[in-house]
C-alpha cells in the first residue's frame, strides 16, 4: 500500500529489462558529483520522502502524533547503519545524533511532556 492509500501488487509477468552493469563500482551521478556529496543529498532525500509518509499517516490516523519521534529515531538508526556500511562514518555520526534527539523527544511523549493529541 502507498502512503495515500494506493494498492499495488506485484506480478513476475511484467518485464523490467532494467540492469545494473556488475562491472561498474558506482552510478554516475556518484562519480560526477562525489560520494561524499552524493550521500549527504541521499540522506535528504530519504528522509524527506519518510517524513512526508509520516505525516501522510498521521493525518489518516495511522499512528498517533507521539509515534513519531519513535520512528523517525528509528529511520535515522537505520539509515545509519547504511551510511557505516559504506564507510562514511561521519555522516553515520550525524545520523545517529538525530537518533538520540528524536529518542529523547519519544521519552517526552511517554513522560507525558507534550502531551497526547
């Protein structure tokens, strides 16, 4: 399902004839803009497209406001662990900083702090 709503199912039947060449190491637009920059505008990017999803589903009453400090810590884990993966340590850093904030910002929620919509 799509974030509005939307179904989608998959079948073998449909031919893609999309290929990634094994022989090279890198899209394009890695090596014309550099990895270091090509990351950083992936972070963004992901995390706009998930933010946006999360509001999505609060809007629709999927998850509740105070779930999303919880997720978004989460998706900052995650998107972590591909950035270490890849060895950009730094930016795996900064991503997990965000997680602690967003972590901090659940435990409010639970506290009782913010307060519950």
């Amino acid at each position: 399902m799509s974030a509005f709503g939307a179904t989608f199912k998959y079948t073998p039947l449909i031919p893609t004839k999309y290929r990634i060449p094994g022989f090279y190491k890198y899209q394009s637009s890695r090596m014309r803009i550099g990895l270091r920059n090509f990351n950083r505008i992936k972070i963004r990017v992901d995390s706009d497209a998930f933010f946006k999803s999360v509001e999505i589903a609060v809007m629709r009453n999927i998850i509740r406001r105070e779930e999303v400090p919880m997720l978004k810590a989460k998706f900052y884990k995650r998107l972590a662990k591909s950035m270490r993966w890849i060895r950009e340590d730094e930016l795996a850093n900064d991503l997990l900083n965000k997680a602690i904030q967003m972590n901090k910002e659940s435990l409010l929620y639970s506290e009782g702090v913010f307060g519950n919509d």
